[in-house]
DNA sequence: TTTT
DNA sequence: TTTT
C-alpha cells in the first residue's frame, strides 16, 4: 500500500488557517499546477488541487505562503466523505501534505504581497470550540520575518466551512 | 510544475473500459489503498481513489484487472468540473495514469484465471460513435472466478454516468 | 527541498540486518527494478537499487522480506562517501526507505522459502561494537509467522563493510 | 515495476551537454537537494544527486539552467557500470529525467541574464560523431553573471569521463 | 471559485 | 555481485 503524491505549483489564493474544535491548527490551500501538454484547442490548462496541512506546519504554511506562492508539497491522496445541510453526501479528494516547501526565493512576493495580513487578532488553539478565521501573531510579523522561510511538514481537511473541520480528521 | 502520483492499493470492483464518441478507450476503477495508522476509534481506514487510463493501456487495465487486484498506478493528479443534469457544477478530483502496473503474482487470482487474455477485444476505436457500456466478457467471468475478493465499499459509483466522458478530457 | 522516491520491485537477495555499535538496527537489500522498456539489443534490463532501513522497520523488513519479494519502498535518495581501506574515496548514492511495503500476498514464496533462515543466534543489540550478522530470534519464528505481514517504515548504510556502518549514518 | 524519483533542489555547477558517438545529446549535473534534519552534530546536510537528461530536454537544461538553480526533476532511477581505464568495475546510481522544471521565477538569476537563450544552439545531432566537451558559450557566461551563487562541492566531480557516455546508454 |  |  503506498500514497504518495508530489506537486509544485502556486496557491491560487493565501492560505486558511483554522482550528479544530480541540484546538488542532489545519491550514488549506488550492495549489495550481500548469498542465504540461496544451488540451485540444491549443490552450494551456492547469489542475487545482485542494491541499490540507496539520499542526504546527499549518501556522508555518499560513504564514510563509500566500497567493502565488511558488510551493511544494509531499503527502499523500485522502479521500472522506461528509453529509452537507441540503443531506446530500458530499465527496472530497484532497492532498494531506507531510511536507510543504516555500520554493519563492528569499526577499521575492511574499514581502511585497502583504496585503490583508493582520486583521482581527485571533482567539487561538485555547478557545475551544470557535473556529478561527483571523491571522495569527506571527501571521503579522510574518512579511517582516521573510528572510530565510523554513520548510515543514505534516496534514488534512478541506472544504471550507467550519463544521467540516472535525478532530476526527485528524490524521493520527 | 510538478503533478506525480504513485498508489499502490486493490480495485474495489471491476474496472469499467468505455469509449468517448471519437472511438478513444478509456478504463475507470477506484483504488483503495490502507491508510498506514488508526484512526481515533483505533480502526484501519482506506482513502478511495478514482483512476483514469486513456488508449492502449486502458484496455490493458480492463484486461488484466479485476476487484481485489493489487495494482501499482504511477500518474497526476487531474481536476475538472461539468454540469450535471440537475444544473450542478460538478468538481472531480482524479488520478489520469501514466502507467499501471499489476502487481499480482503470477499463480494467483486472475492471473491464474488468466484464459481470455486477448479474447474478445472489444470493437474499439474503429466501431465509431457507439460507447461500450455493459462489462466485457471477461469482466463478467473475472467477477465469479474471483478468489479471496476483499470487499470495499466503493464510494465513487457516483459519477461514473458516459455523459462525463468527453473526447474533450484527453490528455494528450 | 524534495527528494522523494518510490519503487517497487523485487530483492535480489535475503536482507541483510546489522548493528550500529550503539546498537541500532539497520537492513540493507537490493531491489531489482524491470525497466518499463528494452534496450537496443531488444532485451529487457533493470535497475538493481541499494535500499537501507533503520531501526525498528529494519527488523521487520529482515522478517519478512527474502530474495525475490516483491517489495515496496518509499523514501529518498542519499548520497555520502567514506574512504576505503585502499584510501580510495568511494561514493555511494542509495535510497533509505521511510516505509517497506510487503507485497507478496499472505502465503507465499517467504513462507516456502524459508531455506537458510535460522542459522547462529544473534548477538543482538546489546552487544555493543560488534557488528551481528546472525538472523534474529524473530528471523527464526518467521516462516511460521507468515500469515498478514505488516508495513513499516524508516532508513540508511550500505556497501556491506561492517566498518560502514555508524552511528553518524543515523537518519535522525 | 515502479521507480520514480522527484526531486528538487539546486545545481552544484554549470550542466555538461554533450554528444554520444551517433550525436544525441545528453545533459548532466549534480542536484544537491538540502535534508530536512541536522546530523548529530547539529549541522544541516544535502545529498548531492547525479541526473542525466537525453535528448531534447537535455538541451533544454543546458540552455536554461546553471550553477544554483533552483530545480525540479521527474525521473527514475538508473544503475549501471562500466569498466574504467584502470580494469576496475565502476557502480553508478543516477536519476535519468523524464521531465526538468526550472523552478527560477522569472526576474531571477538566469532568467534576468536571460540574454542569449536560444542563441548558439550546439552544432547538435546533424554535427554527427564528434561530441562537444567544452562549455557552451552560455554556459561560461552562466557562471559570471551568477548573483548570489551557493557554493556546494560537487562529490561528483569524478566520473563523467566521456567515454563514459555511449549509445547504449539510451533510455529508449 | 482559481496561480504565473 | 543481481530479481520474476
């Protein structure tokens, strides 16, 4: 049994970072990948794949990637299904990544592409069981900090309304 | 720009061989690989992914896969999206297969029933307009000579109505 | 940063398992790939792959893996160079695998080809700075064990000079 | 038969573009692709991979990449060995390429000196059977206008003796 | 609903 | 020094 999967392409916006119910940091993003082969009219395509990060690589990746971003990532395929409020069950395939690497050189977009960072301050892991939509510390400090960005790693859960996110998503 | 892929799991059911309108064949299956970790509740998951394989190795596949065959896939991933007949846009996420391998030994499942390999081809590419819909032949047989079949509930027999195929999903 | 390989192919040979002289268990093998075409004389070829795996899933790969497995790994590709008893430099490039898949299904091969396994107890782990070439208690019990092998992770050392293996090769 | 190998990291030197005796061009550099743990001393490591790339493509790395570049590679690995002028067997392990990403953003290092791309192509596969060892006048320019270059010590500054490169060689 |  |  192996799932691996490796993509290197753009965010095609900045990142989500929110919380699980118990706290659990899990950021997602659509990565961007150019299709290396024009389709039958001639035009260039791309594949937008849906991709989770959990943990302590969800802070890292809200706050070194944003829109653009040249990133990659190592992880692996998940697929999970849910229930939605109209009752229809709803399917999801996304990339759990282990790894992501920021793969913008030094210095370049993110410094510059600080636009909406640093809105409202976040209630953090310690509220509990609200949801966190705003950026955080680090998060605004993050465009001044963009020297030598890390690379880290870890994984899961997409489609972005709260109630999805579970700490049942949980990866381990 | 990277898109690499690499599962190696077992076919939750029979693969199923089609042809767009143009006469291209194209062979669907979803493969269920077993996640390497429990989850919360302690028990084994598996993700299900949908695959794709276009020309001559979708009838390959079709030939020489069945439910239960350990099957290495080596490809993309591949997003679109469609209309479907309730006036819904429709997000796939899917694997399109450079390369398939089947990984059973040879003495084992379908190797072992290996008897049609080759047999009744379908009419293919030359037969035109007309899509193939019903299993093949040895589709149907592979089904009852099938040993120790795992059973996986597969949860993409959704979507796989002929109406998505379109020659306009070549990828190539 | 990336470096991720996958392959999949069948060992040349039995594992061979090892201590560090701190005692960490380390298993190296070879896996033999079929290239996916033939050469300019028409034959087929393949590429025989150094793979190492550290501890705990050293062990395991020692169980349960034996000459002609079909095997699965996935990990990355390490280079380093020591010098030789010659004063030669000699540069070694091999994958330490983060996971070994047993792909062989329950039954077969492994436990029929349990020919030389069992041979002089091993000196094992605590044993200090003498390298063990014996097969383990468990190698013993292997044969019988056969029934689900499981999967397992981790890597790094090769060349088969007992003098290569240190405690610097350490992965982490 | 699974082998797959993605990398990405940064070259250690200019790449060679050479000619085989019936004039197919073949690329070659070092990738040194940093690890993302320190070793027990603390210190951050990368392993440095020898990549070979035919054809087309090869001509295509020589043009657009150079000493520090940032680099993506979709291959597989090779193993293969030849006798050397000393009678001695000589192992190779190197990734053969199927696809080369130059992962440079546009502004940057070659890009930006992105004078003479196109320009003095090789007298290439109609120049027949003398292959072409020397740097390419792009390539010498490469190095000088190199802004910031990492300095990394190419372990594979050995073996890549022309003789080394034959027709037999060929992926396919 | 998509990036450069 | 190579596997099926």
């Amino acid at each position: 049994m192996i799932n691996r999967v490796i993509l290197v392409g753009r965010l095609t916006k900045n990142p989500e970072l929110r919380y699980t119910p118990n706290g659990v940091a899990v950021t997602s993003f659509t990565i961007a990948v150019d299709r290396p082969f024009s389709n039958q009219q001639g035009e260039r395509e791309a594949d937008f794949i849906p991709v989770v990060v959990w943990r302590r690589q969800a802070e890292n990746a809200a706050n070194y990637l944003a829109k653009g971003s040249l990133t990659g990532v190592d992880g692996r395929i998940q697929t999970r299904n849910y229930e939605n409020n109209e009752g229809r069950r709803v399917y999801v395939t996304e990339v759990v990544a282990d790894s992501v690497q920021f793969l913008e050189p030094k210095g370049s977009r993110r410094a510059a592409a600080g636009d909406n960072y640093g809105a409202s301050m976040p209630a953090g892991p310690t509220s509990g069981s609200t949801p966190n939509y705003g950026p955080t510390d680090s998060q605004q400090n993050a465009a001044s900090r963009d020297q030598n960005p890390p690379s880290f790693n870890d994984p899961f859960a997409h489609d972005s309304k709260p109630i999805d996110i579970s700490d049942d998503d949980l990866p381990f």
